[in-house]
C-alpha cells in the first residue's frame, strides 16, 4: 500500500477537501519530514493532515515573467496551495489517493477510487499557475524544497518543450532540479509528453529522469446511436444528455458549415436547431458553445481511434470511428427526412484490449541524447478518473500516466528502503510487460496501428507486482551522471552548474553507450560497437542467471559471459555486450532484447539499433 514513503507533487495545487486526501487510519508522519504547511489565500494549516503532510507554493518566478503581481479577484486563482485548475488534484490522487468508495464522474466509471500507493504521504508544491503556467525559477525552487523538506519521489507532470532543443545546462528546471533530487536519494517521475505520434517529440531525456509514455485501459463508456432505418451503432461519449425521441440529423458541411471554423452565421444557426450534426471534426469549447448557442441538440463526430473524448457542456457529443461515420452520413444522404435517438452513455469494462500506446503519448529517440532511450515505461493515461475542485472528472495525458508510476516507485521504496533513485528505476523498466490482455504484443496508436516498440513505451507497460522483486538491478552513481556529461562534450564548468559542486571530467574516456542504463541505444552502429553493464542481485543469494537475447535486425548481438552466477560473497557482476552490423544498408532504428532469467525472474531491457553507412546522412 506504500506506507512510509512521502511522494512531493510538483504542480498546480491541490484541493483538500477532496475524500481523496483523507487521512483515515493513518499513523504518524514519518520523522524524516522536514516540511511545512504554508498558508495562503482559502488555504490553513488546517488543510493539511496525516495524508497531505506539507503543502507551499511560489509564485515569485511567474510574476517576474508577467512583469506585475498576479491577480486573483473573481476566484481565477489562489495564492496559495490550494488548486484552481484541478490538475494538481488529479495527479496527486493518482499517485497516493486514498481509498473513495462510489467515486464516478457524473455516474461513470463508478467504483473504489484509490491511488498507486494509497498509504504514502503526500507534499503538494504548487509552482505552475492559470492552468499550467510555469517558470524555471518557481519549479527550481519547487524541488529545493521538496528536497530539504525530506520526500522520497517527487512526481512533476511537466515537461519542457523539445523544440528548441533544450540544453542540460541551459538551467532547464526538470532537469537541473531533478539532477540535485537524484543526488540525495530522491526518485523523480515525469511526462513523455502529449506531441505523439511523431518521432523525436518525447520531452525529459536526462537518464536521471524516469520518463513516462501513456497507454489506455480496457474502459469504454459506450452510447447506443439508433437511425431512423432502425440500424444502430456504437460509439463512445461522456455526455449525460440522451434523447428519449428520435431527433433530425443533418451533415454539417451540406449546410454550408466548414468543420474546422469554429463560428457559425444566422442562417446555419437556424438550420442545426433542434438536431444532431455529424461533424467530421473533433469538437472544442467555442465550437460547442456556438452548436448549443444555435440550439442543436447533439454531435457526432467521426475521428481517428486515438481514445480521446471531448466532454461538451449542455450538448450530447458522441464519438464513433471513420468507418461507422460514413455509414452514418449515407443515411443521411440516401434519407429525404434523417433521425437518430442517443442513449445515454454506459461504464464498459474488459471488453476492449489493453494497454495500447496512446496516440498523442509523445516518442522517441531524443535528438539531445540519443544513446539514452526514452521514454523509459509507460502506464495508463488516457479516460483516468481521479479527484478535481468539483469530484472526480475523467482527464487524459501522460500527465496522468506520470503519477501512475510515481506511486509505484513509492511502493517499491516502501519496500527497499535503501535502494536509490537507478535501482527503482531499473526494477520498473526490467519487469514491464510487453504483451496486451489478449497475449499478443502491446500496439501503438498513431496514423496506422503498428506494434509498440521502446520508441513507444521503453521497457514496456509498468507491472507494479514483478517490480517490486526484480530479481536484478542496473544502479547507477551520481559520479556515472557526470561522466556521462562529460562524455557527451560538456566542459567542467558546465557541469559544475547542474551540480552545484565543482567537478572536473576523468581524462579516462567514458563511452555514453556505457552508462548503466536499464536499455541499450546505439544510434550511428558502423561496424561493431562494444557495451558494458553491470547488474546487482537483490533476489535469491545463490543465483545463476543466462541470457537471453532477441537481437534487432541487421545487428549481430553476443553477450560475454552468457551466466552469470551470484553467492553471499559475488553480488554484483559486469558483462559486455558486443553488436555488430551484419548489413551494408543505411538502416532505420531495429529494436530487440537482452533478457537475464535464473527460472522464476525475467529481467528484460530494450534495445534500439541503427546501422549507418557514414557519420552524418539524411534519410531520404
């Protein structure tokens, strides 16, 4: 359940009236904490009890970026802890929610509400303002914080942008602050980000960072849509209007309404009053407005299978897939006088495969760094119910897959005490599943379907049960961090500035491929390129663990030694991994695996290979 480990949340707020942050049955605080709870605009020390142990907030940051103090009037925002935008909330209660009977948004989705570690503690520092507006400096106090106060995993549903590219010494805040927890011990959790299906588009590369894709669940909330010609089709809404009567339907474009305008003139009001329009664009808050201003009673709308809903306010707004949206509109056409009935919309669980990589969940390689494969896992994301200002709402992102993982990472440390920020990671990325509730390999979402690949989802999808008994672990030492800089150009004092302590670079030479990462990224593999790691045993004394490897195309793949055998006295031991090209092609990425499996354990990295003809090409 989580029970001692304090998770800080980086965010906007948190609501603590919300039955998510009770504190029911909970014991003391932990000793180690260090933290306060800071007062402010609707928000006392009252509002902080065994669940939410500390709360603060920083705002000076953001105000300098505006060039005047924020204002508040009118119940826009609070200067305090407490959270307006409700995004805060939900993530809070994803990671360390504690266990709501009966939660539902609107009476969907009803059911025990709980989150990943719902015994952990938690610490709310609210640095992003008006919805998500953030600023290095508030953020880079955030973590200072977080640290001195004394949490064991912070989760930060934030990501800088990819392009520009950032710079790890370009005081970026996810990566500094995250750089100066991992070196006291804090384990810190972060979005993919939210620009998929491209590549290139996954945002927090630093290793130190546990990165985290976003996948769906086998939850549907199904609407029956009935046509006059007494077909019927299924599609997916959270609107809570049904009609009990047949109703017109008419097709927006043969009234003259472009899809993707946003504004409607006098005579198209007229003309949708009292129907539903099919509309082969996704909806969005003007556009609802204008449909419910000019009295429609309804939207259909035909989009890509990429599971994302568009709740509309005061309007029936329905999704269906392209194929069903054709069927719909040749009724239309064919029909002198088109009606359609919508039911209302029903929870549906198990009947869906899952997980599936979300289409907008962000993907690699990174262009920074790409010996460092991101994202390193991935965890559900998209229709997550968990607590806002106003109950509980269905929110979809990687930002809700972030928490996901934060909470497993707090049950893991609940556990493993003294184990660091890397071995959490690696037991997280090592036991991740490949395969869907269907026994084939986990797909992606994107303009085609396609099997996922670690470009997608790292390791896997998380498997909170086999990571907490890895069997095996890739650590990693803040001294690696640095040689790892250092190996990618950085100059000393650079380096010096993401550590706050002055360092200078081995004169012996650090391969970036060799940073004892939990996966493999070779990105520019010419001829044969050779890999070090070490693995720990933190499972049964007397181990003997063989390899296993699915080696990408094109790249012969050989292990050295190929068993490794652990005691009281050998508990941690190094191999080489050697890849050679076996094709003269310029190639695209090729992805396999090295698995170690002593019997009961099955401990799994990734590996991405590109094979090159020369050192710098344009793929054609």
């Amino acid at each position: 359940m989580g029970e001692g480990p304090i998770i800080g949340v980086i965010d906007t707020g948190i609501w603590p009236e919300s039955e998510s942050f009770n504190d029911d049955n909970m014991g003391p605080i932990p000793l180690h904490w260090k933290g306060i709870c800071q007062t402010g605009e609707s928000f006392n020390s009252t509002h902080c009890n065994k669940k939410i142990i500390g709360a603060r907030w920083f705002v000076k940051g953001y105000e300098q970026a505006l060039g005047k103090p924020i204002n508040t009037s009118g119940g826009a925002e609070y200067l305090s802890p407490r959270d307006k935008n409700g995004h805060g909330s939900h993530c809070s209660s994803t990671a360390a929610g504690h266990f709501v009977a009966n939660a539902s948004y609107e009476g969907l989705a009803t059911g025990l509400a709980r989150g990943g570690a719902p015994l952990a503690r938690l610490a709310m520092y609210k640095a992003c303002w008006f919805g998500g507006s953030c600023t290095d400096a508030d953020e880079l106090k955030a973590f200072d914080m977080a640290i001195h106060d004394g949490v064991d995993i912070i989760s930060i549903s934030v990501g800088q942008s990819v392009l520009p590219l950032g710079d790890y010494v370009d005081a970026i805040s996810d990566t500094v602050g995250a750089f100066h927890a991992v070196a006291k011990g804090i384990t810190v959790v972060s979005i993919a980000g939210n620009e998929g299906p491209n590549s290139y588009t996954v945002k927090n590369t630093a290793p130190w960072i546990i990165t985290v894709a976003a996948t769906t669940i086998d939850r549907a909330f199904i609407t029956e849509i009935k046509l006059g010609n007494n077909q019927t089709f299924m599609g997916q809404s959270l609107s809570q209007v049904k009609h009990k009567a047949f109703v017109d339907i008419v097709y927006s474009q043969d009234l003259g309404i472009d899809d993707y305008d946003d504004t409607l003139g006098s005579e198209q009001e007229k003309l949708v009053a009292g129907k539903v329009v099919l509309c082969f664009a996704e909806p969005n808050p003007t556009k609802n407005d204008a449909y419910v201003k000019a009295g429609a009673v309804g939207l259909l709308y035909p989009q890509i299978h990429d599971d994302i809903l568009s709740p509309c306010s005061n309007i029936s707004c329905t999704k269906v897939d392209y194929e069903i949206g054709t069927n719909i509109l040749f009724y239309i056409r064919r029909t002198s006088s088109a009606v359609v009935k919508l039911s209302q919309p029903k929870s549906a669980v198990g009947k869906w495969v899952s997980p599936r990589v979300a289409y907008f969940s962000s993907r690699g390689p990174s262009s920074l760094s790409p010996a460092v494969l991101k994202p390193d896992i991935a965890a559900p994301g998209v229709n997550i119910l968990a607590a806002k200002p106003s109950g509980y709402e269905l929110d979809t992102g990687t930002s809700m897959a972030c928490p996901h993982v934060a909470g497993v990472a707090a049950l893991i440390k609940s556990l493993h005490k003294d184990w660091s920020p890397a071995a959490i990671k690696s037991a997280i990325v090592t036991t991740a599943s490949q395969t869907g509730t269907d026994g084939q390999v986990i797909s992606a979402q994107g303009n085609e379907r396609k099997p996922a690949d670690p470009f997608d989802m790292g390791g896997g999808h998380v498997n909170p049960k086999k990571a907490v008994d890895p069997g095996l672990i890739y650590d990693i030492s803040m001294g690696d961090y640095i040689q790892f800089l250092c190996s990618m150009g950085y100059t000393s004092k650079e380096i010096t500035h993401i550590n706050g302590r002055e360092i200078s670079c081995s004169k012996n030479k650090f391969s970036e491929f060799d940073l004892n990462l939990p996966s493999i990224s070779i990105p520019n593999l010419k001829n044969t390129i050779i890999v070090t790691r070490i693995v720990t045993n933190v499972g049964s004394i007397n181990s003997i663990y063989r390899a296993l490897v699915q080696s990408p195309h094109g790249v012969g793949v050989k292990v050295e030694p190929q068993t490794l055998s652990f005691n009281s006295s050998t508990t941690m031991l190094s191999f080489k991994v050697t890849f050679t090209s076996t094709q003269k092609f310029l190639g695209d990425y090729s992805f396999g695996s090295l698995t170690w499996t002593d019997g009961k354990h099955l401990v799994r990295i990734p590996l991405a290979v590109r094979v090159i003809e020369f050192e710098s090409f344009v793929d054609t």
